[in-house]
C-alpha cells in the first residue's frame, strides 16, 4: 500500500507537471504572436482566432492579419518545432549514452548539418536543396562515427563513439571555417555568418511544410521504443538479458535523433544549449524514466527557445542572434544544472 502511494503520487505529479507546461507553452504561443514592433491587442488576436475557426470574417485589418499568418506564425511554429526536436534529441542521447550531460553535438550531428548547410548556401542553391545537404551532412557525421567506433574493438563502445563524435564534430568545424575563408566576402561570408548565428527570421509557411513532418518522423519512433530506451540505461549486457537487440535500438535512436537535429538545423543554423539544457531540466523534474522524460523535454524546449526568440526579436530595435541569446540565457542555467547534479544521480 505504501508502494502505491508513492506510485500514484509520483503520477499525479508527473501529470501536473505535463498540464503545466502545455498551458505554459500555450500562453507563451500567444504572446509571440501579440507581440513585435507591429503589436497586436490580446482580444484582438483571439477574436481572429475565433472567427478562423468558425469561418467568420475577420475582425482584423489587412495589414494585422498579413503579420499573424505570414511571419509571426510560421516564425512562432518553426521556434516551437525547432526547441522541441533538439530537446528531444538531447533527451535520447542522454539517455541512450546514460549520461545527463551530452547534447545532440556529441555524435557531430551539428557540426555535420551545419557544413553541409554551408557548402549548400557557399553553392547558391535554393532553400530546400540547402536543407537536404543540412541532412546529408548530419547523416554522413554520424555513419563516420559510427564506422570509426565499430572498426575500433576492444575498448568501451560507447566511450569511442563519444569520442568518434568530438572529433568528426572539430574536423566538420574546419571544414565550415574554410568555406567561409574562401566565400565571397560581399556576398556569401555574411549570408553564411549570419545563418551561423542562429535565427528564425526568414521562416516562413514552406520552410514549416519541410519541418514539422520531419520533427515527427523522428519523434515517432522514441515515443514508441521510449521502454526499450528504458531499459537501455540499464546497460547493454542487462537490455540484452531482458530481450533488447541493442544494436538495433541505438542506431533507431541515432537516426531519429539526427533527423530532427539536421532538420533543426536547416531551418535556424546553430542554436546550442537546447539539446544540453533542456533535457537536463525535465531529468531533475520527472526523473530519468523515458517515458516521462521525452514529452517533458518535447513541451520545455518549444517553450524555452519561443521565449528566448520572442525576446531576441522584441528586446532592442535590431534583431539579436537566436544562437548567441540561447548560449548568454542558457550558460548560467547549465552551470547551477550542473551544480546541483552532483546531489542528483543519473539513476
């Protein structure tokens, strides 16, 4: 009976704390697209939603609802899906590695989604081939770590993959800093530089059409497999013991935390700290369970990077760097994570 208190008090919290943050999320939604230098009234903005909904007419001017469907929204999807795959991402790593400080990084996913980002926009392609080299160069990072780890036998497989990772991820980095050596410095240099950074500014309705059917692609296989990652963090040969092909499972997971990063990446260059952050955050909240861990970490990292862009586009006159606010914002808090994570056991 005691047993089953704590469960359903366990539960009960874990609800909550899921109820929370998707209101949370839904009020921050609203706030984005409220505000900006063309601000909107709150009744306002839900009198258009009410009338979309219902078919009536609009309540709003041309201009107002031009600046809702075409750029605050489309900007205020591509933050939410954007914060949710690399915290998902960041949660399965973490789990999968069984160890609460790793990122989407570790693997050269970013480093690999980012070169082969640049070399699209160093080429002048358009929009979706850039897109489709971000993915390729992610891909391409992590069947090179995969293969170094696997041709070197004999040692921790997960200690070499994590140092297969560090390693591709610094020699995909020079390869972006000689590209932007040898880009044209009226032309590509500042395009590359800026999409670098970070940012969600040029998001719009097609780049959201590329996105969220990715985002889901990735999710839909952790949030299938989220016991077997279970019983993953309980060590290779135990997973194995209770029926789990572990090979199998971590190149699923792998493939589906690559894809969204990669996708991620496409769409708002290098935002860091998401995947690290976040994922840490949900841990110290509902525990290192899976299955609780995914769609907290899915609901704080849509909520965490659309407040940290609504505050970049809103705070001055010029636009500040997505990436460079997410490092300033999220430096502090990963410092007092980590603080407190010695009185916290990845357990």
């Amino acid at each position: 009976m005691p047993f089953r208190r704590r469960e359903g008090s366990a539960d009960f919290g874990y609800r909550a704390v899921v109820i929370g943050a998707s209101v949370a999320l839904l009020l921050l939604v609203v706030t984005a697209i409220a505000l900006g230098h063309y601000r909107l009234a709150a009744g306002d903005l839900l009198a258009f939603l009410m009338a979309k909904a219902t078919g009536a007419t609009s309540p709003l001017s041309a201009p107002a609802e031009t600046v809702i469907v075409q750029i605050r929204l489309p900007r205020v999807l591509a933050a939410t899906a954007v914060g949710a795959a690399l915290a998902a991402s960041g949660a399965a790593y973490q789990s999968l590695f069984r160890n609460p400080l790793v990122s989407p990084d570790i693997l050269g996913v970013s480093a690999g989604s980012a070169l082969g980002a640049v070399v699209g926009i160093f080429l002048a392609l358009p929009v979706l081939a850039i897109e489709a080299t971000s993915f390729v160069g992610g891909l391409a990072a992590v069947i090179i770590v995969y293969g170094i780890a696997a041709a070197i036998r004999g040692r921790d497989a997960v200690l070499v993959l994590v140092l297969a990772g560090v390693v591709i991820g610094a020699l995909f980095g020079a390869g972006v800093g000689l590209l932007k050596y040898l880009a044209d410095p009226y032309n590509q240099l500042p395009a590359i530089t800026f999409w670098l950074l970070g940012s969600l500014a040029a998001a719009n309705l097609r780049d959201i059409e590329s996105l969220l059917p990715a985002v889901a692609i990735g999710l839909v296989p952790l949030g299938l497999l989220r016991w077997r990652i279970d019983v993953m963090t309980l060590g290779d040969e135990e997973a194995t013991a209770l029926g789990v092909d572990t090979r199998v499972l971590r190149i699923v997971v792998i493939g589906a935390a690559t894809l969204m990063t990669s996708a991620a990446v496409a769409a708002s260059g290098i935002v860091g700290w998401v995947g690290l952050v976040v994922p840490h955050l949900a841990h110290l909240v509902v525990g290192p369970a899976f299955a609780r861990l995914l769609p907290v970490s899915v609901l704080f990292g849509a909520g965490y990077l659309l407040a940290v862009d609504t505050v970049a586009r809103t705070i001055g006159i010029v636009e500040l760097p997505l990436g460079v606010l997410a490092a300033a914002l999220g430096t502090p808090v990963f410092l007092w994570l980590l603080a407190f994570s010695r009185r916290s056991a990845w357990s």
